[in-house]
C-alpha cells in the first residue's frame, strides 16, 4: 500500500556530510509525521529526528546541531542533512511513515523502509 525508498547513504570520513533521502510511494493523501531512525550492530533501533506535516521538528540530543531534517510534502519526501558526522554515526538509517491516510480512506499507522547504510571512517 506504501513504500518508502531511502537512498543517499554510503561511505564518508569524519567530518564529512551525507544527505539522506526517503519516497514514499503509494495511494498516498497525506503523511502525519516522518521520521529517522538509525540502529547500528548489536544495538536498539534508535529515532533521529522526526517532522510533523505542520513542520514541526525533534532531534535526538546526538545528533542536534549536527543533523537537519526537513520533507517536501507535495513529493511525500523526507531528507536528512547530515554535517559535522562522528564515527559513531554508523549505522543503518530507517525511514519512517506515522498515519499515512491513504485514497481508500484506511489509516496505516507505520510504515518503514528498508534502510540506508551509512558508515563513518575515523
């Protein structure tokens, strides 16, 4: 019913930047909040940072300052800028959709993509 494709990641040094990318595709009318998470080896899935259809923002304290989040409603898109990056940023970055109503009039609580690798050399 949605999909959502994230691309951008990859291999990138310390102090380096990386822009973050995820469709969402589908019998989409609107999208509540979409959001980040990431989860490296051996670790809890984590949230990042999040954007509600108002525009509204939260961050993870790690990354604050460092990451910015910011969707293109109108292509059912979310970015993740990604500055200043820390080895300990490597992870596994997940997109995910909140409320997602759809044409057929259902409400979809949550949805995920398949994920992004991004890893951070020292």
């Amino acid at each position: 019913q949605v999909q959502l494709v994230e691309s951008g990641g990859g291999l990138v040094q310390a102090g380096g930047s990386l822009r973050l990318s995820c469709a969402a595709s589908g019998r989409i009318v609107s999208i509540n909040t979409m959001r980040w998470y990431r989860q490296a080896p051996g670790k809890r899935r984590e949230l990042v940072a999040a954007v509600t259809s108002d525009g509204s923002t939260n961050y993870a304290d790690s990354v604050k300052g460092r990451f910015t989040i910011s969707r293109d409603s109108a292509k059912n898109t979310v970015y993740l800028q990604m500055n200043n990056l820390k080895p300990e940023d490597t992870a596994g970055y997940y997109c995910n959709a909140g409320q997602v109503r759809t044409t057929a009039g259902t409400l979809i609580s949550s949805s995920w993509g398949q994920g992004t690798q991004v890893t951070v050399s020292s």
